[in-house]
C-alpha cells in the first residue's frame, strides 16, 4: 500500500516537472498534471496543497540535484580543470533527455516574477549559490594554471552563468550547428585566453 502511494507522488512530481520545465508553470494547470499522471484530484491533494506547494517541492528536488553533482565535481580533486569539467556534468545531464532540471530552473526564472514569493526566494537562493560555485570555480581554474585574470571573479562568473543559460534557451528556438560543448569551450577560451586542454 505505501508502495504505491509512494509510486503515485513520484508520478506527480515527475509529470509535474516535465510539464513546468516544457510548457512553464502559469501555462500548466493541475487539470493538466491530473490527466498526466491519470489520478484524482484527492489524489492529488492527498500529496500537495496545491500547484505552488508542488512546485516548491520540485524546486527543493532540483536545486539538490545540482547541490549533489558540485559535490561530486569537488570529490575528484582536480580543481585545475574543474571549470569544464563542470560544463561536460552538465551538458551530459542536459542532453541525456532525462535531466530536466536545468530546463525547469530556467522557466521557473523567467517566470520568477508571477510566481509566489517562496518558490521566488528559493531561485534567488540558488542563482546566488550559482554565483558562488562558479566564482570558485573560476578562481581555482586560473589559479591552478597559473593564469592571472585581468578581471574580478564575480562578474565573470555572472557571465559564464548568463552565456550558458542564453545558450540553452536560444538553442530551444533557433537551434545552431554548434554544441553546447563548443561554446562553453570557446567561452573559456575567451576567459582565460589559452588553449582547452586536450582531452
């Protein structure tokens, strides 16, 4: 019995996130998540008070997912590369077609402005993580191959943030030759003005 009512609440949040990260959360409704999942609406509240509490509980989800592959960036000790190795994590995610938080967590910002004030709080929280974890990224990179940086880490790291998620979503619309490989490749390029390490 707690087998299945386990079952149907991973449905839920798992149809609910294709659904915020496809369509956006204003543009679904719980009619549209109840006829995805096949359940009621009792169902449906039995789990979550509400579209807002689900998207909360999603978001939770997906800023863990990223929380957990920093951590595991971190685990190898290789803090000379770490910088690409982190765009490969990611790129490798994205283009799976199983990973769609990285999807959600740009919809859910654009959106940032119609939703409530928890879920607009917890981006927030992110983003400035996001702000973070590059700025260390940045600096151990440069550092480690001895590259002094004309610039202050903080704003490049805002740029390594804004040129990847402007990447992913002009790529939704007018899709380029190029991969999501070669143009984090070139953007640390242009960073560091050397030459990507050979594989």
């Amino acid at each position: 019995m707690s087998m299945g009512k386990t079952d149907t609440k991973q449905r839920i949040l798992d149809t609910a996130t294709n659904l915020f990260s496809g369509h956006g959360f204003s543009a679904t409704s719980i009619d549209d998540i109840l006829k995805g999942v096949g359940i009621t609406k009792g169902a449906f509240y039995h789990y979550f008070k509400g579209k807002d509490h689900l998207c909360e509980v999603i978001l939770e989800r997906a800023v863990a997912e990223y929380h957990q592959l920093a951590e595991t960036l971190q685990a190898t000790d290789n803090d000379s590369d770490s910088l690409r190795q982190w765009y490969q994590m990611l790129i490798e995610k994205q283009t799976s077609g199983q990973w769609l938080y990285y999807r959600l967590v740009m919809r859910l910002s654009i959106e940032s402005t119609e939703l409530n004030a928890a879920i607009q709080n917890k981006l927030r929280t992110f983003w400035q993580w996001c702000q973070t974890f590059y700025e260390t990224l940045i600096r151990n990179t440069a550092d480690r191959n001895e590259i002094d940086l004309s610039a202050d880490a903080a704003p490049l790291a805002r740029l390594f943030i804004a040129a990847h998620l402007g990447a992913v979503w002009l790529d939704r619309c007018a899709p380029a030759a190029e991969d999501m490989t070669s143009v984090c490749e070139t953007l640390l390029k242009t960073l560091f003005q050397t030459s990507p390490h050979e594989s």
